[in-house]
C-alpha cells in the first residue's frame, strides 16, 4: 500500500483539505482509484501530475540522502532499525539536525527545542523559512536530572554547584536548556565540575552516571530504569522529526511513520517509559514552498 496514498495523505502533500481533495477525485482532475469504496492515489501517477502542471525552468535536484539527523532519541533509534527503514543516522543535537537538514544532507532531523510558544516550529522557521518541510510529532518526554545509582541528594538544579556533571555538546537542545537553567538559578558551567568530555548521545550521558564518572547529567527519564539511575524530572518536551516533504513518500521514510503508529512502538514506548503518545503524527508545520 505504500505506492498509494490515503485521501488524508495527498491534501497534506497538496496543503488542501481533505474535502478539496474528494473534489479533485470526483471531477476527475487527479490520478485516483476506488477499493472497496475506499479513493487511494497512485503516488507515481500524482508525482508525475504535478509535474506536468508545473512551470517555468526543469531544475533536477539532487537525492536526499538516506540519513536522519539531530537529536538521539532511544525509542526513535529503536524504531529506525526495527522498522527496516534502512535510514542511517548521524545523531550530534538538534541544532546540528537543522543545518544538516538545511544543506539538504539530510531526509529528516530529530528535534526538540524548547521555545516560548511550544517546540521546534519557531527553530525550523528561522534555519529554513517556509522550505517544504513537514513537522511530524513523535512524541512527548520527560526530561530531568538524572542521578548515579550513589547520588541521593540532587533534587533540582540549585543543588549542582561544585558537583561531578556530565554535559552535551553544544549542538544539542538539551545543553542549550540546561545552561538556560543553571542562569535562571543564578550558576553558571564555571559553578559545576564537568567531565572533560561532553556525551554526544543521550545513551552516552546515562552510560556515564551508570558507570559512575559523574553524579548528575540532565537526560531523558526514559533512560532511568535502564541503566539504574535516579531520576528528578523538571520538563516536558515534545520530540518531532523535520523530514523534506519529498522524501515523506518515499519508501524508507514511510517504513518509519508506519511502523511509528504501530502496535509494537506503543509497547516499546510503555516499556521505556516517560514516553507520551497522545499526539503521535501530529503535523505541526508544513512548509508552503516548493
């Protein structure tokens, strides 16, 4: 079924609604096909409509590669294997996914940046204006500190001057929240004792305190009862993936979000944990330029 797409499906690549898109089946102006009452769109056959609608010069761009980028997330990096995608990943923080995403060197990024309005939207506006990109929700988290096995006495982040902390890398979200926190509790990176080295993976940081480098890092609490962590949490987050509307239809990219809304995911998500799925598939943007 993935060389066809649902009614829902082409109004939102067409950024028509639903009715608009009946109506063009109706009248007989798209490629269309009736199974057992249901319309579905030969993508081939609508790729090649709108193509043969378009005008002005042919410019062939180049193939996306097949990566997703930004920020790492358990539950995603466990979904992009189990799914068969065959999407590769280069995980280095959301802010790092958004140029990647930008130079086209990347399908897809991983983001979850918090802004004043909500998450992400405002990010993407700003590193691609209105490029056509679609803003898929994932999921919501929890974020919080979380404490080496022997450390009980961190409840908040006024209790981390002169402590042992593992940091991310500049490029992540986190670490832009997290030095957002240590301002608004009058500390600084200069109040703490930092590891040398930065996780670059939420696995990474967890890894960290489990194995008792540090006493505290600000991670997901999905992570807690895996590596036998303590866990304060202090925010919620929603994780999105930006994904080039182009590559939304194509194969690998639909394996994903297919095996995303399945049943095995949520079980997965129930068994991590700190995981919310309300608002799975939620499109948050959808840029207008193509």
């Amino acid at each position: 079924m993935s060389n066809y797409l649902t009614t829902k499906e082409l109004a939102e690549l067409l950024r028509i609604g639903e009715r608009k898109a009946y109506d063009l089946a109706s009248s007989g102006e798209i490629p269309c096909v009736r199974a057992m009452g249901k319309l579905l769109f030969p993508k081939a056959e609508i790729i090649a409509w709108l193509n043969a609608s378009r005008s002005g010069p042919q410019v062939a761009e180049p193939p996306l590669p097949p990566i997703v980028a930004g920020s790492h997330d358990p539950l995603l990096d466990w979904a992009l294997r189990e799914s068969g995608s065959g999407l590769a990943t280069y995980y280095d923080g959301s802010f790092d996914g958004l140029t990647r995403l930008k130079d086209r060197n990347a399908q897809a990024a991983a983001l979850h940046i918090h802004e004043d309005d909500g998450f992400n939207t405002q990010s993407l506006r700003d590193h691609l204006g209105e490029a056509p990109v679609v803003l898929y929700e994932v999921a919501k988290r929890q974020r919080g500190l979380l404490l080496a096995p022997k450390t009980t006495d961190i409840s908040g982040f006024s209790d981390l001057r002169g402590r042992r902390v593992v940091l991310r890398q500049d490029s992540a979200a986190s670490q832009h929240l997290f030095d957002a926190q240590l301002e608004a509790h009058g500390l600084t990176r200069d109040d703490l004792d930092p590891l040398p080295t930065c996780a670059r993976t939420e696995e990474e940081l967890a890894i960290a305190l489990h194995d008792n480098k540090a006493e505290v890092g600000f991670g997901l609490g999905a992570l807690a009862g895996l590596y036998n962590l303590g866990f304060a949490p202090t925010h919620s987050e929603r994780l999105d993936l930006a994904i080039w509307r182009r590559a939304y239809f194509d194969e690998p990219m639909l394996k994903l979000l297919s095996f995303v809304q399945s049943e095995r995911f949520s079980i997965r998500a129930a068994e991590f944990g700190g995981y919310d799925l309300s608002g799975l598939g939620t499109i948050h943007h959808n840029g207008a330029s193509g």
